[in-house]
C-alpha cells in the first residue's frame, strides 16, 4: 500500500504537469503580430458524454418538462470540446495581449489551434493528449512561432494543456 501511495504521488508531482515546447523563426517579435485571427482544426473527437438530471424519467436528448417532473438529458462530444477549446485559446490570447480578429483579412497573422483526440475520462473529466498553437503570417503564409503542449505520464485535461500554451506564448510576446 506505501509503494502504491508513492508511485501515485510521484505520478501526480511528475506527470500532471504539460511538457511545452516552442520554437520561434529567429528576429520574430509576436508582438508586432497583434492582430489575430484564431482557427480551430477540430482533428480531435472521438468521444460522447450524455449527462443526465433527475425528477422524472427522461429518454429524450435535450430537455423535457414531463407530468411528473423534470427531466433534462445533454449530450456532448468531443468536438464540441475542441470547438470551446479554441474558444479558450482566443480567451486566454486576449488575456496575454493579442487583437484577435473576425477575419483573416483583418489580421496581422493566423494562429491555427489544433488539439489532438480529446476524449471523455470518467474522474478527469475532458482530456486530450496534446495541443499546438502555430502562428503564420497572414502575407506570406511563413510560420512564425509554433507552441506544442504535450501530456507527460498522465493524460491532461485540455485546459491544462491549453494553460502550458499560454505560458509559453507568454515568454515570447
């Protein structure tokens, strides 16, 4: 029991945590960058959850008042999850200092979002085993910086994966 105890700690110190790695073409400042247009690749689904409320019996996706009571039935999918998970990145670039825009026309660059499969862990909730955040400059197609954030040992939840790209953008703009 001691050595399971320990293994799990040293699971939950060592691997929860995302491993993030960038790489930047060398002069670039994203800074100058701030306008963006953000676009999700939704590569990543696979999975549904169906969560269901009580007070009453309920067999009918979406919501329904019965006689006897309420019943409310919701169902998600992972890419569903990818598409809020893009929602999060134009978030937390605009909590870092970036524009970002409608349209690429408006943009200074295009930071494609991708988000490997996510799918649905019954303790952890939505989880995904990467993310990558690649910036490209809207006149000439070039990247410019490109974020990846990788689950070590643990599989992360996709705001964890999210919160690594966002600390790593950080350092850079």
């Amino acid at each position: 029991m001691r050595v399971l105890v320990i293994v799990m700690s040293l699971i939950l110190l060592g691997g929860c945590a995302a491993s993030v790695k960038s790489q930047a073409v060398r002069g670039v400042e994203l800074r100058k960058y701030n306008k963006v247009f953000v676009t999700t690749l939704t590569t990543g689904s696979g999975s549904q959850t169906v969560t269901k409320a009580g007070l009453g019996a309920g067999g009918v996706v979406g919501s329904a008042l019965l006689a006897g009571g309420l019943a409310v039935n919701h169902v998600m999918t992972g890419t569903d999850q990818v598409i809020m998970a893009g929602q999060d990145v134009e978030y937390a670039l605009r909590d870092i200092g970036f524009e970002t825009v409608s349209s690429a026309e408006q943009a200074d660059a295009v930071a494609v979002f991708s988000i490997a499969t996510v799918r649905k862990d019954p303790i952890a909730g939505w989880i995904a085993d990467r993310a990558m955040l690649q910036f490209r400059d809207v006149k000439t197609g070039s990247v410019l910086y490109t974020a990846k954030s990788e689950s070590s040992w643990v599989t992360l939840q996709i705001d964890n994966l999210i919160g690594g790209l966002k600390k790593e953008i950080q350092k850079a703009y």
